[in-house]
C-alpha cells in the first residue's frame, strides 16, 4: 500500500475534467475538497493559487502536483483530476499537464506531507503508469490504479 491509499476518496478522482486554466482547475478542486473535507472552497484555492505563484508545481510529462497547507484542515486531502484537454501549467519540459494531483495538508502538518510528495514524484515518473492513467476508462479504474501503485 501507498501513502495515497488511505487519503483518495473515490468521489475526489474526476475524469475529462473541462477546465481551459489553472485559475478554473483550482477552483473545481476546491469545490471537490470542499465537498469531501468540510473546508472553505475559498480558502483552498487561495492556498493553491498562492503556492503556484511561488513557482509552478508542474514536474513535466504533462503532470503537475499543485499543494497547499489549509489551517481549518485536520487530516491530509487530496484530489485527482484528468483533464479532458491539457492545459498550460509553465512546466519544465514547456508540455501542457493533463493530469494533476491536489494534495493539501494541515497547516502544522508534518513530513508526512513531504513524504507523500516524494511518492507521488516516483508515481508519475513512471511512463508506463501515467499511459495507464491516460487510457484509463473512468473514474474507478483512475482511484484503482492510484491505490494500487507500490514505491
């Protein structure tokens, strides 16, 4: 089991998402987080929004991990979205991101978080297990495939 597992509710996995920015994705994910942790959408997606402007959480290969700390939150969050068509994320390698996970954490988290960053990096350096993502035929088998992936 991953350190992701445990975290990904299934209702927070979108499919062929339609957002033409990444002002509008954080928006949809806030609405999401909100949904499944009771927190303000707003203050999440100022909290991705902020941590964006520092510089881009894109890694390249059309992934990005946008991540924030939340004060009202009490246990890690998360959402995964594929994009129905990509969008520009100011990567590395200059490719537009199609696939994004939102990762939030408490504001007196700990390295945990850190620790779930370095794994989702290792999840998505594989090229193989991001052709499974893309061709994935819905929801379940995104949240399936994300939950079984082993470091």
């Amino acid at each position: 089991m991953n350190l992701i597992t445990p975290l990904l509710k299934p209702d927070n996995v979108l499919v062929d998402l339609d957002v033409g920015s990444k002002k509008r994705l954080f928006e949809q994910a806030a609405q999401v987080i909100q949904t499944s942790h009771g927190v303000d959408a707003q203050e999440v997606f100022e909290s991705l929004f902020s941590r964006e402007k520092l510089g881009s959480t894109a890694l390249g290969y059309g992934i990005a991990i946008p991540h924030g700390r939340i004060k009202q939150l009490r246990e890690t969050a998360c959402a995964f979205a594929r994009l129905k068509t990509p969008i520009d994320f100011d990567a590395p390698d200059n490719q537009p991101v199609d696939l994004v996970f939102i990762l939030l954490a408490p504001a007196a988290a700990t390295d945990v978080h850190l620790q779930i960053l370095g794994e989702l990096a290792a999840m998505f350096s594989d090229a193989d297990f991001r052709a499974r993502l893309r061709a994935a035929a819905d929801a379940a088998e995104l949240h399936r495939l994300l939950s079984e992936w082993t470091p």
